[in-house]
C-alpha cells in the first residue's frame, strides 16, 4: 500500500478495527509520516458461476446488483435495500461453501428476494430470468403472485385488536 501522500510503499499500522466484514487499519507512512486509513475487504476463495451454456464466470457481485438494480429502477424502494439484498445473496452463497453454483441458484435467491421486496421488480426480474416464452406464461406468474398475497394479507390479529388499532391510528391524527 503506496502513501497516496508521497508514493512511499511502507507504512506502519496505528490502528486496526473490524468493521462488517473488513478491516479498517489507520497508517502512518515511513517516508512522510502522513496518516491515512486502508480498508480490507474480507474475501472468500473465489466463487464460479455455471452458466446455462456450462460455461464458468467468475461471480461478480457488480453483475447480480446490477441486474436487481435493473428490475428494481424507477420502484419505491427504501434506499439501500437494493444494496442489502445483493450483499444477502452473496453472503448466502458463499455460504453454501461451494467452489461453483449454477447461475439457476442465484437467480432464484434473487427471485425469492425480489418477491418480499417488490412486486413488480419481482415480475420484471422474473420476465428476464425465466424468459416466460408468451403472455399466458407471464399472467400464470402474476396470478400466482397476487394470489400468494390475498393468502398472506389475512389478519395476523383478531378482528378486535384489528380495529383497536385503526381507532387508535385514527386518534392520532
Ligand atoms: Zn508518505
């Protein structure tokens, strides 16, 4: 690590602290005694991807966020949540512990993850991914997704505490 100050390559470490999956170590360079902070990014052994083709790529994290990044643009999305559900899939691959992962994999994390995310980035996402081949196959993916949702909006609460809290959120404003 060169001294962005001066150029010269040895420096001495005054500090060093974890930070979420790195370290960040404060320097002290041996030429100019300037101070300046590096950051080390704590790596896995490489991850290879299988493509449908059979074809391996090395995994890149710039890839699977661009592509939510892509079927996320223009959403209501609150800021970072794009960014967290990228670092979720890399970290869960990595876990797998695995030297390779079939790019199927990562697409369906993507796909679980859109699905609790957004609906419409989920079905851009899903258009792409699954190549749905005509309409009909697009309108299965979307009935299925509405009526997962109808499922899922039943109330957690019984209809009194229900209504409870909509007098109560009704008090308030
Ligand atoms: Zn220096």
């Amino acid at each position: 690590m060169n001294c962005p100050y001066c150029g010269y390559q040895d420096s001495k470490v005054i500090d060093s602290r974890d930070i979420n999956g790195g370290i960040r170590r404060r320097r002290e360079c041996l030429g100019c005694s300037s101070r300046f902070t590096t950051y080390e990014r704590l790596q896995p052994a490489s991850l290879f991807v299988i493509k449908k083709d059979g074809r391996r790529e090395e995994f890149s994290r710039e890839k699977l966020l661009g592509g939510i990044r892509k079927a996320c643009e223009k959403r209501p999305l609150p800021i970072g949540s794009v960014d967290k559900l990228a670092g979720d899939i890399e970290a869960g691959l990595y876990r797998l512990g695995k030297a390779e992962v079939p790019s199927a994999i990562i697409g369906d994390m993507v796909m679980a993850g859109l699905k609790g995310l957004d609906h419409i980035a989920y079905i851009r996402f899903a258009s792409v991914y699954r190549e749905f081949a005509d309409i009909t196959a697009l309108k299965q993916a979307v009935d299925t997704l509405v009526s997962g949702e109808k499922s899922s909006q039943l109330p957690l609460l019984p209809t009194e505490q229900l209504e409870g809290l909509k007098n109560k959120r009704r008090r308030q404003k």
